[in-house]
C-alpha cells in the first residue's frame, strides 16, 4: 500500500520531522490528505534532490540517514493510485486509509535509522565548532 508515500514519510520521521505524518493521520478529508502528502513529497525533494546525501538528524551525536533513492516516476504513480482510491471511497474510508499510512510511516522509522543510517566525516562534522571555538579578530584602534 504505497511503499513510496511510506517511505518518504518514514525517511522524514526518521530526520525528526513528524509533521507530514502527524497531518496525514489527522487527515478527515481528501484535500488535507493530498496536501499533507504533497508537502511531504515536497520536502523530501528539498532534502533529497540531486546527489545522494546524508542527511544528520542528531548533530552532537553525528547521526544521519541517507535518501532513500525513490525515482519521480514510482512517486508519481502512487499518487495517481491514491487519488484513484479516493475517488471512490467514501470519508470513513479515506479515514481509515489516512491513519494506517501514517501508523506504517511511524513503525518503519527505526527501519529507516538503521537501513539508512550514516554520519559526516569528524572533519566536516567538528568544523563548524572549531570556527566557533576561534577568537574573533581584535578590532584596530
């Protein structure tokens, strides 16, 4: 039942941004439903277009994931499936639908922190409390 939309959700839940998945459970009708997944599918491309990354969900303990590698065309599809089924449920159904795609994100978020996990290299990962730790230069008088 949409493995893409889930993914992309769990990927997300897995960064610590719940709120897609958090809007989609609470979701009573079609339209906040589809934007909930919109946005979600929105935001895993702001994090997850272009080269494979990782992206750190704990910075004091350098702990990321990488992106799921989820090609346009299979996103696409699920959401033509979705809208298809919506069509022709009725609201009770779109409810039910809507809550166990969000309880499905949310058990395969540890899933996705040990599948996908990753970390910055100690350079990368230290460099910016090293700019931080250095004196700031004395101003001339």
């Amino acid at each position: 039942m949409y493995p893409e939309i889930i993914e992309i959700l769990a990927f997300l839940g897995a960064i610590g941004d719940y709120s897609y998945i958090d809007r989609i459970g609470n979701a009573v009708d079609e339209v906040t439903l589809m934007e909930s997944v919109r946005d979600a599918i929105r935001a895993y491309y702001t994090n997850c277009l272009g080269e494979t990354k990782c992206v750190i969900y704990d910075k004091e303990k350098n702990l990321g994931v990488y992106c799921p590698s989820i090609d346009a065309e299979s996103i696409d599809k699920a959401v033509s499936v979705m809208l298809a089924k919506l069509g022709k449920s009725t609201r009770v159904e779109m409810i039910k639908l809507s809550r166990e795609i969000a309880l499905k994100a949310y058990a395969e978020i540890p899933v996705v922190r040990d599948k996908l996990k990753c970390s910055q290299p100690a350079q990368q990962a230290q460099q910016p409390t090293q700019q931080a730790q250095q004196p700031a230069p004395q101003a001339q008088q």
